[in-house]
C-alpha cells in the first residue's frame, strides 16, 4: 500500500461531499467523507448536482452480449447507440463547465458485425455538447479479442482488430481550468502520462469478481493527469469500483453509480478492505518509527 493511500485517508476528514441532499436516498448505498456509491441508474439519478462534477472516469458497457447482472448487453447497435447518447448527454449536464470527461472504450468491434465504435461515440458525444481534447491508446496487451480471422491466409475477406481501446478525453466548455487548485502529477507521471500510448496491463475478472473490470491505474493516470487535489471525479457506470479505489489513493471526492446492488456491494467491499490496509500500514509505519 503506498504513502500516497495513507496521505488520502488522513485528508478524508477536511472533505465534504457535493451531493444534493433529499428526503430519499434509499439509493445511497455507501457513503463516507470522500466517497459515495449510488446503486442507481445514471439516467434517472437526481441526488447529483448539475454542474457539480469536475471530472468523469468511466467505462460504459461495450454491448458485447456480456453477462452483467443487470444490464442488457446485446442491444441492436443502433439502440446502443441511442443509449449512449442519453447517459453521455447526462454527464455532460452534471458536469461544470470545465469539466473533463475520459471515456474508455473500444476502438472498434467485430462481434455482431464490424463497426466503428471510437468514431460512432465521439459524434455521439460532440452532438451532446462535449469538446473534443485528445486520444489515448491503451495497449493492454490482449489478445484475446482475436475471435474471428475472416479469410485465413487470402485476401478474400480477412478481418483487422487493433488488440487495444482508447480512452477519450473531452470537455464541456473550457479546456483550462478556471480556478487553480492543487496538482499531484509529479515530473515523470507527466513526461509519461501526456504520451498518448499508455502501456499497462488490464484486470482479471476472476480476481475481482466482475466480468469486465478496469485496472486503478487507469482511472488514476486519468484523475492525476486532469483534475486538481479534492476535485469531485463521478464514474457512471462503476462496476467493481476501481474509480472509486483511484479517488482514495489521490485524495478526490468520488462518486460512483451502477444499476446492479451486487456490483456496488462488491464496490464498497474493496473500498473497505483499500483504506483498512491503509490504516494498518499507517499504523504499522508509525509504530516502526518509535
């Protein structure tokens, strides 16, 4: 556990949290100084203040007939696309106006028929209103999405899959930020991070016990890189948490929202076992100095 993760969890007490308090919140499934976990639908949630979020962070569902617990994975591409358009269109209404939001998510797909996801989602997000800023290749390094060759060895019909996904870094009006604040990024974080190759490996599932998680160094490279100390960071679609794990580790307020209850269950099970391993450490590091 880094000395990063116990600073954080010594800063939690001089956080507030921007949620709009009412009178239900049998949603709010896991809260604490700096961390909230809605089991909501990101559609429909109304406890997040518009213009309250500095930065998003998420991985949406790829519709690749994965099996989620509470979403349908296997959606005509057009309906997934229309999907896409309402839960972009809300982030960008919960998000201030310089406001950043990185989307990780295929470059392209062949499952179901060959389709062009990164350009499809980028018109999607800038008829929403969102800026565009950048493109970040992932080089994860699987090659297990090598499902189909098309024509083995002829020219008849042969497929071309990039083994990598890309994380899309938009904003909503203005790029530079408009109030200063504290940055973390140190000197080699930056040289390597504003490189748009990042290299690093993806998560087991069996592990985590999620079908489709993403490392903590990808919303943490994202969250150093584009946001200030103690910025609000919300991921839309939290699966197994780890946006959540990377807002502790850099001291951000994060919100987290997911349909399924077990997912959030599972979410605030690893936020627990995080800052409990953390405290231990801390403790153990004091103890070792007197």
């Amino acid at each position: 556990m880094s000395l990063n993760i116990i600073g954080a969890i010594q800063e939690m007490s001089t956080i507030t949290m921007p949620i709009k308090r009412t009178k239900a919140q049998d949603n709010l499934c896991f809260t604490n100084k700096t961390i909230s976990i809605y089991n909501a639908d990101i559609l429909n949630i109304r406890d997040i203040k518009e213009g309250s979020v500095d930065l998003i962070v998420t991985s949406p569902p790829y519709n690749l007939d994965i099996k989620y617990n509470s979403h349908n994975d296997k959606m005509s591409y057009e309906t997934y696309l229309d999907f896409t358009r309402e839960w972009v269109s809300k982030c960008y209404r919960l998000a201030k106006d310089d406001g950043r939001f990185c989307l990780n998510i295929p470059l392209d797909k062949n499952k179901g028929g060959q389709q062009s996801v990164c350009a499809d989602i980028t018109t999607i997000a800038k008829e929403a209103g969102w800026q565009y800023h950048s493109t970040i290749i992932w080089n994860e390094g699987n090659i297990s999405r090598r499902t189909a060759w098309g024509s083995w060895l002829s020219a008849s019909a042969p497929y071309i899959i990039a083994p990598v996904e890309v994380i899309l870094v938009l904003y909503k009006k203005f790029w530079k930020k408009q109030q200063y604040g504290k940055s973390d990024i140190n000197r080699e974080e930056f040289l390597e991070w504003t490189n748009g190759v990042w290299t690093f490996n993806g998560e087991s599932k069996k592990k985590i016990g999620h079908p489709t998680p993403f490392p903590v160094e990808l919303p943490k490279r994202c969250i150093k890189l584009f946001s200030y100390v103690n910025s609000v960071v919300l991921d839309p679609f939290l699966g197994s948490g780890s946006t959540l794990l990377a807002c502790i580790d850099t001291s951000r307020k994060g919100i987290g929202v997911d349909i399924d209850k077990q997912y959030c269950d599972l979410a605030k099970k690893r936020i627990l076992a995080y800052t409990a391993q953390a405290n231990f450490n801390f403790k153990e590091m004091i103890c070792a100095k007197k």
